[in-house]
C-alpha cells in the first residue's frame, strides 16, 4: 500500500504528527475529505487525530461516526460537561494529546480558560458543584477501579438530577477516553500547536 | 421514552442481563433486529451485550461497525490472535463479560478449549511462541502503562512479522477492550449462560 | 538426589506440569503414593500441583496435612464458600493453577457450571447475597491490602451469623491461597488438562 | 467452645496477643503444652504467634510442622539468609509481627545487629552481594508481582550457586511469610515485648 | 493569633487561594512584606504560594531561602532544565499548583508556549533529547519509587554529562518537589489567574 | 572542587555513608561546624545525613533550617507526636535512614522503645488513641494519595483538638519527610551505626 510509505507530517518543534505514516489528504476517501474540509472550517484546521488515524480511512471514519455522537449535549448534561468527562479521565491516562485537544475544547465550551484548565488539571480543587464532581468521580472510578463499579452509582447521579440516559453517557464517555487516550498513546499522536493558544 | 420503563430481562441464576433498562427487541430499529436475528442464526442466541447496549439504539449500531471491523483477520493476525488480545486486556480488568464471551469465542476459533482457557486466564504460561507472547505483552501494556509505550513497541511487532497495519490492529484491538471490558463492568452487563458450555 | 534428574512430565499442549523436574511417582514415599492413589480414585486423576510439589515430598506431605484442614465445612462456612474463597483470592492473583482447579472444585460443589464461572471470575457481579459477598470482600483485602485489616472485619462477618471460628477460617483460607497462588506462579505449575472439562 | 470466651492476655503496653480470644496454655492438646515449654527453653518465652495460633490448635500444629522445615540450613542458603527472605517478604507487605519476630531472628542469626535491622528495613542499602540481593529480588517479586515469574528467575539463582531445591526453598519460604504475613496482619497478632530487645 | 482569623482572599473564580486563612499583607514581617514587593515588580503579581504559606511566616521565609537556591542554573542544569524537573515531578502527583505556576514558568523559560506545555503534560512525548529525558527520566523515578534509586543512576547521568553536583540538584529539585507538591495539594493552594496567559 | 575528590566516609559494616563524595569536616564553612560540634556533644556523634549533605554545605544550612523549625513542640503536637509522623511517612517510603535516625529519635521521646518500634513498623496496630490515628492517617494520606486531600482533612484534625496551626504542622511535617525520605533513598545515605542501640 503506497500511502503507507509516507513519513508522518510535522505536528510542529519538528516532532511526527504519529509513530504510524500518514497518507496524504488526496488519497483519502471523499468522506474523510469532507471531514477535513469541515474540520478547517470549524476548528481553522485538521486536528492530527484525523490525520495521524486516517493511516486507517475506514478505522477512522466508524471511530469518528460513534464518537462525535457521544458529544452532543443534552438537557442535564451539557457541551462543557461531556468535555470535563474527557480531560479527568485523560490527565488520569496522562494523555498529552487528549489534554491538549479537549484542554481547548473545555475552555471554548466553558468560555473561560482559567476555570477550564483547572478542571483539566485537577478538577477536584476546581471550586465545581457538587453535580459535576459526582459526574467527574465516576468517570475516574470507571477509568481507575471499573471492577468496583456498582448499581449505587448509577442511583447517584440520578439523584443529582441526570436521567439513565444521561448516566449512560457519562459512562459511555469515559468508557471512550479509556480507548482514545490508549490509541493516542500508543500511536505516538501529538496534538496540534495551534491547540495551546485557542480560547485563551 | 416508553422503553426506558423496561426492566432489563434475566441473563440465567436471577441475573437480570444489565443495571439499565433493555428495550423490547420488537421496539428496536430494524438494522438491530436484523442484527439480532443474524445472531440467533449464528452463534444460536442474541448476545446480552447487543440487549444491553439497546437501551441506546444508536450507539449499538455505530460502536458495533467499529467494533467487528477489529475482528476481521489479515495474513499475520488471525481470528484467533485477535481474540487472545480481548482476553489478555479482559484479565487484567477482571471483565466478567468480556471473558466469558470471548474466552468462548477463543475456544472455537482455536478448537482447542485447554489452550484457549489458559491463555484467557494466564497467557504468559500457556506455552505461547514468542510472537504471541510479544503481541499479548504490548496489548498489557497499552491496558496497563499506556504511557509507558513507545517507537520501539511498534519495531519490535514489526520484527516478529507483523505489518505495520497489524501492529494497528493490536493497538486498536487492545484500546477497544479497554472500551468494552469498563462498558460491561460500569452498566452491569452480564454474560449469557449459553457462553459457559461453547465450544468445549 | 537421582530424581531431580528427571524432566517434568507434560500437563498437554506441550508444557511440562512445573519448571522443575518432578520425580516418578514410584520413588515417592509411601504416604505420597496412597495420596496419589486416593486422587486417581476420587477425581480420576492425580493433580499437578500433587506432582510438581513433590520434587520435595516431606514438604507436599506437611503442607497438605494442612492445607486439607481449611476445606473441612462448618455450619455457616460450606464446601462451597470455602472454594469462593480459593477462587476470589486467585482471580486476585491472576493465578492460572488454582483458578483452574478451584474453578472446577467450585462448580462441582455448586452443581451450577455458570455461577461458579461467574464467581470465579468476579464475584461481585455473580447475583452472592450479602454475607457471601462480605466474606469474599475481607478474602479480597487480605490479598490486597491486609495492613488496612481490623478488628471491625472481624465484628463484620460476625454480624452475618459466622463464628469466631469460621471467621477465622475466612483469614486462613485466603492467607493460604496466597501461599499456593505464589506457588503455582513462581514453580511454574500448570492444570490438568482434565480441570478444563470437569462439572460442566 | 469454652476457651473461646478467653480474652487474649497482653503483649505489653495494654495491647492483646490477637484480636480473637486465646485460650489457656493448661487446655491445649500436649504436643502445643510441649511446643510452648520447649520456646521457653530456647528463647526464654513463648511467642505470641503460637499463642494466638492455639485458637485453633490443630491448625498450629500443622502449620508450625510445614513452617519449621523451612528454616532448615542447606549449604548454600543458610539459617541467616532463610531470615533475610523472612524479613524482606515482610517489609513489603508491612508485618508489624514478622518484622520484629523475624528481625530478631536475623541479629541472632548474624550476630551483627546493625546489619540485621538494615537488611529487616531495605536490603537493598545494606551492602550485601550480587547473590543474597538475587536472592531477596526474588523473594519480594514472588510477593509483589508473582505472575510476572518465569523460569529465568529459577536459572539466574542457579547461577549463583544455588541447587534447585534451594531455589525451590526460596519460592517457598517467601511464600509462606505472604501466608504468615497475612494471618498475623488479619488476626491482629502483636509480637512479644521481649523481641525488641533480643540480640541487640 | 489575630491574623488567623482572616478568610483567604480569592484565586479567581470565587476560590479561596487556601484552605487556611491568610493574613494581611501589612502583618507579614519586613522580609516577607519585601519578599512581596519584588514578586510584584518581576512577575506582576504576588504569587498564591506566598500568600497561602504566609499563614506560617518564618516557615515561608526559611523554605523560600532552601527553594530558590535549586533554581539557580549551572553550565550543564538550565533554568528551564530545573522547571522541566519542577513540572515532570508535579505531573505525576498531579499538582494543580505547580503544573500551572511552573508551566508558566516553563513556558517563560523555553520562550516556546507549545513545547514547554508538551513537556509539562508528557516530556515522554515532547521530542526531547536523551539527555533531557534521562533527567527527567531520574526525576519520575524518585517520585514514584524512590528506594529503586541506585549508584548507576548517578553514573548515567554523569555520563550525560552533568556533574556530581549536578546529578544531586536533579535529586534534590525532585525530591523538593514532592514536598511542594503535597503541601499544596493538602493546604488547598490554588494558582493565581495571571499565570495561565503568561508567556502564550 | 577539591573536597569532592573525597570519598564518603564508613557508615560501619564497610557501607560508606552516601553515594556522593563527603568534603572533610575542617573545610566546611564555620556554621556547619558549630552545628557537627553541637551535634556530638547532645547526640554523641555526627549524624550522617549531615556529613552526606555537607556535599552541598550551603543547602544543608538551609534545608536544616526549615527542618528543625518542624520538630519544636507546640501544645497539641508533642516532640513524639511529630517524630510519629516522620516514621509513619517514612514506613510508607521504606526510607531505611529515617526510619533508622528517626526511630531512635522516637523512642527517646516516648521513653518506651517497644511502643516506638511499633508505632515504626505500623502505627496502626500500637495501640495509639483515635487522636493518634488521626494524626498518622492524613500523614499517610498525605503521603500516598495527596490529591484526595480536602478541607475536611483539616476539620478532623481540628476536631480532635488540634489548632489551624498544628494542623498545617502535620501537613508540612509529612511533606518534608517526603523530601527528606527522597534525599536519602536517591544520594544512598546510611544512617549511623549508633542510632540502633540508642534509647533500648
């Protein structure tokens, strides 16, 4: 396969955007360059998550179709929220390419940077209520302790107002980070740089 | 939403199959039945992961095309190997489901059930060959020390065989494990009886 | 010592039933070739760790002078309950050897093929009720953390009808699971194939 | 069962023996009245182990006849090294009971208590050669991650001049102090006042 | 003491900069009030560790006296080299504090927002030389299981080309660290709002 | 540098007291003397974390500094109390110089080397009030799992007596035996061969 000959594009400070190669945007399916193309509009570029799995189009486009569902908001659980979701169960995983990418996430969702990267950090000393750290402990628990899961906790957050739906969500993803921080890892996936300056 | 009031079904010994709601399968979209039906054909019965995860519709749909893609065997990493990388990252999160379905899906992919139970329980004295062994040990990793993974893991699958795309695929196979085995464990999911007697 | 000459005989699929070699049978002291006798008549066959432990036969014989004690049932701690523990401490452990005999132990003194699987691979999600979840919970943290042990745990099980006796049972079982867990592990000792097959 | 309303008597500084009842030395079977006189000879009482130990006297006797072959000096791992094991399994796990039994045992056995309390609280700065820290790396592997065991942990010990079956006694001894460690953690056993003093 | 009485002034977002109170600035002894002034003038602001560990004046005096000599850089030890160990050691504690103060620092230091922030998150994957990781490398290593530290890894890092006395201010940075870390994580500090935009 | 030509001194048993050169006493600066005369004249010897920090002669000045200012008794917080969290910490460490220096340092204070050997080896089973505990658990707390430290940490203490101050005494006592129990462990210091038989 020729496009698996490429070396992997610069994520900037001369480090590969992953371990794996990387085609080029032309050879990728038109679903993909559609959603690189989308991406540019949006975000203002190709987040190197796109680039560094498009090394697998068909991977990638599946991935991409059951993980942005897991990001719409609903009633008790909002945009910011499902981003608080991502980066506590990163910086648990240590995912450098997670906590940047879904740090700036947070702080456009949250329109407030410092708040947003407190909560990356360390949400426990973020000064939240007492509904989020309830939502933000069992997506660590479900990352840290899944065995010592119980139907208590699902109780819990229903008595901080979320419906079964919505605790489905908080565990679907944390349950997703645990598998997007391992790829990211492991793939060597470095975020972008235009990521460290956005939303400040 | 009507099917929320279900109580989830019984999966054998009182058990219900999960600690959500499962909808009635005659509610379900008609790519899910249809998926369900396939089941009955194959494997003789729906799988309590397909009834669990029915309680969102959607994302059953969507994770499950991710999901089988990682399953499809290539030259170097066969049916069986893959399902020994579920196994491998299912134990060191003590995934009661994940074990029981796929320590059975092992069984019949090697028809062998000694051996598959070995490497389901302990991999590292089932009397595997180097390769496998290197294979099982980086899926270990990435569940365990995702952090800890670098170039060399990628080199050194590459040495024992691998093409880069299947060193992917491990990768990808491992991380999704970490997905399913905290799914299952967080939302009760329990396997069915018929499981336990396969394949022996 | 002539018989330390000898290999380790196979357990099937190849691997030798310990890393050290293993005497005949017939060079065994008397008391050994009785016990050897008894299991070939009420299993069927005689058990690996029997073999691999005696490359030291006056140890094997004290030791399971012993550990035969532990599965005497009582009132309130049964045939049974005493293999939940086996089990649970080994799953700790990830310990291959005891998680197949024990395994199959347990579903013989169960009758019930799938809830002994179930408890063997994670009790807390197998449908025990209170009191044996209690027992099997202190089983746990005197694997893990037996330091945070206290007189409270003690007072615990108490409370659900054990004795003073029994309790202590619960201590020694699971003290003396990860006795012969660390055994099996570091001698290499490896199930009979027949375990696999047995009460199911 | 009368002598379990005894309460435990003292281990100095109000503290009981064991957190379960002890029963009077005059109501034990003869062997333990014998076992007791005889510590009395040797080391001038009667350790607080076999007291706590006598709430179930048989299993004392039993266990104590598998325990003290363990001590037995063989050429190439001496009383003094089989303490050392003793006292890095113990360190590991934090026995308050087999640190300050244990620890005595080594100044005795070493006739050089600075060494024995260094060896007791990290042998690993207590100056001892590449083969008693071979030794002791695989006693506190053995306790700490015994899957990880493999059959070159056995042939570097070979290496270093041990036969097999001394090998074999270093698996064993280390395991049973996670067994002891275990009971004394679990049961609440406080060694005797004398200890602190003994051999300094 | 009057000045304990005095509720923490604000970090930002309605959080207090301690769970302690803080006394007034003009209470504080000549030194500190000094120590104050120069902060404002060089960094612009006063930083919450100096407010927060004013509750304790000569304790804060003492220690900044200890702290600030470690950051003094050397031929073959950079300023940035220092904060680099500064934010390796705080991530793996996960401290608020410090991975914003130094982060900040860092990126001060480096002049280059993107790399200092990859460092701060995972130097592992920041692209860093082999000199810079084995620092960093001794870093984490003392953090998280320090009685591993051994001659060799003095040597290695000689043979990177530190000095002796460099090799131990790696040591003593980490090890100050781990003491910055806890006491902020247990006092409650939290970082002054100003840091997250410096140096962007 | 002349003085690190020097090879460290015998801490006894042909171990040298640090892994890193030890300067002669006449070179070191004039306070540094007064504080190893002073040293000889109450404890009757040097103590060796000094002569291994003499390496670094103005650190030491200022480290000791802070450090001592941590062990002056206040009302609620005795000179026992304050070396019981400096064994405590150190236990959990496995720092074989403090739990040597300070373990003698313990049992002068109390006056009871069999209740300081115990409270060493583990406070928790000692026999120590509720106060006591409470003390030592956040000490350790602060020691293993910083992060889940809170304000309720503070207000426990607080209700067992303990004033603000003496509450952020236990924090930055427990933190600075984490720098401490680091220092020792990575430089390879040794504690005195006289601090074993002192105060028995």
């Amino acid at each position: 396969m020729a496009d698996t000959e490429n070396k992997a594009p610069e994520s900037g400070a001369g480090i590969p955007v992953s371990w794996f190669p990387v085609p080029e945007e032309s050879e990728l399916p038109e679903g993909l360059r559609r959603l690189f193309s989308k991406a540019r509009e949006t975000v203002g570029f190709v987040p190197n998550v796109f680039r560094a799995y498009s090394f697998r189009p068909e991977r990638l486009s599946t991935w991409f179709s059951h993980f942005k569902m897991l990001h719409e908001p609903t009633d008790n659980l909002s945009v910011a929220e499902r981003e608080m979701i991502a980066v506590a169960v990163s910086m648990e995983n240590g995912c450098l390419y997670c906590l940047v990418a879904h740090g700036a996430a947070l702080r456009e969702a949250l329109g407030d940077p410092v708040l947003a990267d407190r909560i990356t950090l360390d949400y426990r000393r973020a000064g939240l209520d007492e509904r989020r750290c309830a939502i933000l402990d069992l997506a660590v628990k479900i990352t840290n302790e899944p065995i010592e899961c119980s139907p208590e906790d699902i109780e819990y957050l229903k008595g901080h107002g979320l419906t079964l739906e919505e605790v489905w969500d908080v565990i679907e993803i944390a349950s997703m980070y645990n598998f997007t921080n391992r790829m990211s890892l492991a793939c060597g996936k470095i975020p972008n740089e235009e990521y460290h300056a956005l939303a400040r």
